[in-house]
C-alpha cells in the first residue's frame, strides 16, 4: 500500500511540475476581453456583431481576470497570450519571376 501511494504522489509532483514549466506565457497587465450584447467601450455604445476583444490594461493579471469573468457583460476575458513561431515552412509553391509579368 505504501508503494502505490508513493508512486501517486511522485506522479502528482511530476504533473505539477511539468504544469509549471509548460505555461503559456503572456504579457502582464494585459487582459484581452470580449463583451457580449451592448457594452460601453472607450466611450463608445457597440453591438455584439460589431464588437472585438479589446486588449484591457490592468494592475494585476489575474485579479483583474477575476473581476472581469465576473461581469454580466463580458463574454470571456484571458491573459494577453505571447504566441511565438516554432518553424517557418518554406513550401511555397511559387517562384519569384511568375510574378514579374504583373
């Protein structure tokens, strides 16, 4: 009984452990939030068709995360994510003189 509880527990460190080092990173301060229906923004009174998420300033992160998913009028709210290029592919099938005649 107390190998399988220590091999429980050293899988849960090791999850915890591989959370923490495979989080996304983002930009702090930075929120990036959708309203739904009609909402004031920057003044502005716009619809849900129209509307984008807006990048939203904020002191702390995910205080501000909490307060926002609290609204009645927020869709969804998450962290500025850092999205970074692994690769680039250089599959492009077209070479640079079939355009020249443009």
């Amino acid at each position: 009984m107390k190998q399988i509880s220590t091999i429980i527990l050293g899988f849960l460190v090791f999850l915890a452990t591989s959370t923490l080092l495979c989080a996304a990173q983002y930009k702090p301060g930075e929120v990036i939030v959708k309203f739904r229906g009609q909402s004031q923004s920057k003044g502005v009174l716009t619809d849900t068709f129209n509307s984008r998420p807006e990048l939203v300033a904020v002191d702390n992160t995910f205080q501000g995360l909490k307060t926002l998913s609290q609204r009645d009028d927020v869709e969804y709210a998450e962290p500025n994510y850092v999205i970074s290029v692994e690769t680039v592919p250089n599959d492009w099938p077209y070479y640079e003189s079939e355009w020249e005649d443009l």
